[in-house]
C-alpha cells in the first residue's frame, strides 16, 4: 500500500506532482484497515510484482511499493470515492430526462467510464515493459506521453475539477442551511469561511483521517436515509412519472459524468492492489453495483417527487426532526471532505508559486489557503443551482480528463504496438462523443447559469 509522503510538490524541475482528494482519501482509509497487510514482507511484494522490473532486473521503488491492499479494501476505497454529492443530483437529472433514459445514459456513461479507466490502466503496464516504473499518477502518465507540458496539463485540470467539486458541497451545504432554518445564503456562505480557512491550513493528510472516517459514516447514513424517505414518499405521490424525455439528454450526460467522475484515482488504487491482475475485474463489479444503486437513488427520488424534484433531493424530504436529520448530516459529511479536497490544490499551486519553504507553511501560504476558500464560496453563493453546477463541471472538465484525455493517451502509446482496430475505433468515438456532449453541456449550463435563470421549481429555489 502506498504510504501518505509528507508533501507531494516535486523539489526538481518537474511539473508538480500531486494527489487529488480522492486519492488521498482512498489512501487514508486504507492506511486505517490494513495495518495488517503493511507488515508483509518486502521479498514477497518483490516477488508478486517482478515482472515490473526493468531489463536489468532492478525493481523501481513504485513496483516495490505495490501489492499490500486486499480486493476488499480497494472496493471499499473505490466505492467511498464515488458515492457522494453527484449521487444527490441524480433525481432531479431524472425528472428532466425521465426515468428510463436516465438510467439508459447512466448505464452508458458508466460503461464508458471503465472502459476510459483501464485505458490508463493498460498504458501505465505497456509503459512499465520498457522500464517506465515511475509512473504513480495520472499526472505521471501524462509526463511520460507528452512531456512536461502534459503533466502540468493534466494537473492543472485536476487543480480545477477539485475546486469545482469543493464548490459543489457550499452550494449543497447553503442550500439546506436555507431550507431548515432560512437563513440567508449570503450569510450562510460568509459563515463558511472562518472554519474552512482554519482547516485548510492543515499540513498533513494523516491529521484529517478522523474527519474522512466521520463524514463517510454521515454521508453513508443521509443518502440511505434519502432513500427510505423516497419509498415512504411514493403512496402520497399520484403524478405521472414520464420515462423519456430527449430534450435533456445533454443534461443528465453532464451529471452523470460528474458522478463518475474517478479517473485520477485509478492508477493509484491499481497499484496498491495485492491483486494487480484482478484489478480490473473488481473494479467493474464495483462500478456496476454503484451504477445500480444510483440508478435505483435517482428513480426512487423522481418516482417518489415527480415534476417537484428539487436538485439536491434533501429539499423535498418530508419531517422537521427526520428532514433537518438527514440535511445536517450530508452536509457536515461535505463540509469535512471539503478541506480534504482542497488539500491537493494548495499544494500544486503553492509548489508552482514556490509560497512554501522546507515544507513549512509561510504567511504567503497560509494566506493563499484563505484566498482559495474565499473563492470557493464566492462561486458557490453566485451559482445557487446545484443542478447546473453538477453539469458545468460533469460536461467540461470531467468530460476530459474522463474520455478525451484516457483515450488519446491509449492511442498515442499503443498506437503501432498492437492496438487493434476496434479499440482505435472506440477511443475514437469517446473522443469525438467527447468533445461534442463536452461543448453542448457546457454551453447549455453556461446559459442556464447566467442568462436563463433558475429553472427548477419554486419551491427549490434558495
């Protein structure tokens, strides 16, 4: 299993190297249930992993690295990283889309995902035969394929996709803070700032390991409760629930990809596998039963609400005591994931800035911090619609790092090394399906956001 370093900012004239949240939270909770597994033998993961070595015979520090997670402790790590708040934005995603296409481009969305997923997966091995042990990341794999330059590429839309997932929890978080006790979200957003500036300025990932394990049992335990309440909820409800609905198909592709959005993590989490072989048979088994479950979440929540289904689906829950329970515990699970997923941005940007000295926070770090989380609730007070939120990041930058980038870099490593004509044909298609659902949703959040208005029902207005 891989260990937490103290810091992940290369000290060479590298891009920077980093882990997104995810990672490191997946890493955190492997740290805690496998203390077992860490006194394995080194010879042993040598020997597991010997096919990793270079023509000389010498094992990398990466491949000795490897092979201490069991199966089940990755399935654990790969279901925590992604059930969350995209998984509350399905309903609604739903009620626009209709039930049946919902589930129909979920599925889809799902599939392609893996598919996407193991492209790294299969780079990184192809890679690793003609001595690129070295590859850890996706930032990583990015370097060996397109140099420097892709490196920073790849972890400047990572910086972004975890500010903009940061963001999404505010946005949840203001909206049922106005929904229990109506207060104002301005106010709310301002309350946000002093507790999360003070989290942030945490150095080390291990330090917020009781936060990760706390906000998973009430994140856990507000979407099983959401699902209950959508069962109740169903025999007061008499509305006709519409199955299809092409015209917003463009919208639930957009939160669909926020929701899967995991690609960053793979390449980490195939690594610390003692069962590298079986990676990815496990991690399509995971992948279909969370596909299941967020397919049963989203048709619960529009069958139980119909046209009413408020984006988060926390709005429409009936019950002061039982509705104020769930809220509150969804959003204390966000509001401590969200200094976990801004970990990863302070450090790339403040290794890019060069605002820390010998790993030691500097007043011009610690400010920074600040700025970061100003900014974040900035955004979340400007953008109250979670719903378009999930689709802005979902359709632009997750689009890319999900479909485009994966399948361009399988291409570009196998390409004359023995890609088979329909794996070209298919990197093809999610390319170009890639770049158009990329644009369409963009453009349809990016209007829907500033020139549209709020399109949900009053009743979800906050």
């Amino acid at each position: 299993m891989m260990k937490l370093p103290a810091t992940n900012i290369s000290s060479h004239d590298e891009a920077p190297k980093f882990e997104t949240g995810i990672e490191m939270k997946s890493l955190m909770i492997s740290d805690v249930e496998s203390t077992d597994c860490s006194n394995s033998s080194s010879s042993n993961a040598s020997s597991d992993h010997s096919d990793t070595a270079d023509t000389n015979g010498s094992m990398s520090h990466h491949a000795a690295a490897l092979g201490t997670a069991s199966q089940g402790q990755v399935a654990v790590n790969i279901f925590i990283s992604f059930v969350g708040a995209g998984m509350l934005g399905m309903p609604y995603a739903f009620s626009r889309s209709g039930w049946l296409l919902g589930s129909l481009i979920l599925s889809i969305v799902s599939i392609a995902n893996v598919y996407a997923m193991l492209l790294l997966v299969k780079a990184r091995k192809h890679l690793e035969k003609k001595g690129h042990n070295d590859i850890r990341t996706y930032g990583d794999l990015a370097r060996v394929v397109l140099g420097t330059w892709g490196e920073s590429i790849v972890n400047i839309l990572v910086v972004i996709s975890q500010i903009g997932f940061a963001t999404a929890y505010l946005i949840f978080i203001a909206a049922n803070i106005n929904n229990i006790w109506h207060i104002d979200r301005f106010k709310t957003c301002l309350c946000f700032i002093p507790i999360l500036s003070f989290l942030v300025q945490v150095r080390e990932m291990k330090t917020l390991s009781p936060f990760s394990l706390i906000a998973d049992v009430a994140n856990l335990t507000g979407l099983s409760a959401v699902l209950l309440q959508d069962f109740k909820s169903y025999v007061y409800h008499h509305e006709s629930v519409a199955a299809v609905d092409f015209s917003n198909m463009v919208f639930v592709v957009g939160v669909s990809m926020y929701a899967f959005e995991g690609v960053a993590l793979i390449l980490p989490l195939e690594s610390s596998c003692k069962d590298r072989e079986g990676f990815p048979a496990l991690l399509k088994k995971v992948i279909a039963g969370i596909t299941l479950l967020m397919a049963t979440f989203g048709t619960a929540g529009f069958v139980a609400f119909g046209s009413s289904t408020c984006a988060p689906i926390t709005l429409n829950l009936l019950g002061k005591f039982w509705a104020t329970f769930v809220k509150m515990a969804l959003s204390v699970a966000l509001y401590l994931t969200f200094p976990i997923m801004m970990f990863p941005v302070n450090e790339a940007i403040e290794g890019c800035l060069s605002v820390k000295n010998n790993n030691s926070p500097t007043k011009p770090a610690r400010f920074f911090r600040v700025l970061l989380v100003i900014l974040s609730t900035i955004i979340a007070y400007s953008i109250p619609n979670f719903g378009e939120f999930l689709n802005l990041v979902g359709s632009s930058i997750c689009m890319l790092l999900a479909f485009i980038l994966p399948c361009s870099f399988h291409i570009l490593v196998m390409r004359g090394e023995g890609l088979q004509r329909w794996e070209l044909v298919v990197d093809v298609t999610l390319i170009v399906l890639g770049v158009v659902f990329g644009v369409l949703g963009t453009y349809d959040s990016v209007k829907s956001i500033f020139f549209d208005g709020d399109d949900e029902s009053e009743s979800c207005i906050v």
